[in-house]
C-alpha cells in the first residue's frame, strides 16, 4: 500500500515539499529581519535533502533527484553546513541582530 502511495503525484513530492516548507520558513525569517536565523533554516533545508535524498530511491525522490544519489547528498551536505557556518561567524554590519 505504501509503495502504491509513493508512486502518486503528491506522494512523489513530497520530499521537496518537506524542503521547500523549511526554506520557506528560513525566508520569513529573513523578511522579518531575522536573518541569521533564516540562513540556518535554509542550511538546514539542504541537509534534510541531503538526508531525504539517501533515504528514498530515486523514483520517490522527486525533484530533489537532480545527480546520482551520492553527489545530491554530498552537495546538499556541504552546501548545508556552508550556509550554517557562514551564517553563525559572521558578525556585525547593518544586519547585526
């Protein structure tokens, strides 16, 4: 039943349905002058596609599926954990919060 479940429209995006929701929260975060906060959230986002991209096969994977299954999760990875580290170190400027 489940794999039945995948294999429908929704089913097949909802892993980047997952993704998406979080980036779109890092954006309000961001609109709202948060944006350290909503950096990470989008860092975040990528490391849940890299995790979500390793979990599920290609067919489920949707549009998360751009590469082969070992270079999305390495590159969602390390542009995740790019974008926290960047946005934790850095400090001062006119968006200091």
């Amino acid at each position: 039943m489940s794999e039945q479940r995948w294999r429908s429209a929704a089913g097949k995006h909802l892993p980047f349905a997952l993704v998406l929701g979080v980036t779109l929260l890092g954006l309000l975060r961001i609109v709202m002058y948060y944006w350290r906060e909503g950096a990470v959230l989008i860092g975040i986002a990528l490391l849940l596609a890299a995790l979500l991209r390793m979990l599920v096969t290609d067919e489920q994977a949707g549009l998360i599926a751009i590469r082969s299954r070992a270079v999305d999760a390495l590159l969602y990875s390390a542009f995740g954990i790019t974008v926290i580290i960047v946005a934790i170190t850095i400090t001062g400027g006119p968006l200091t919060r």
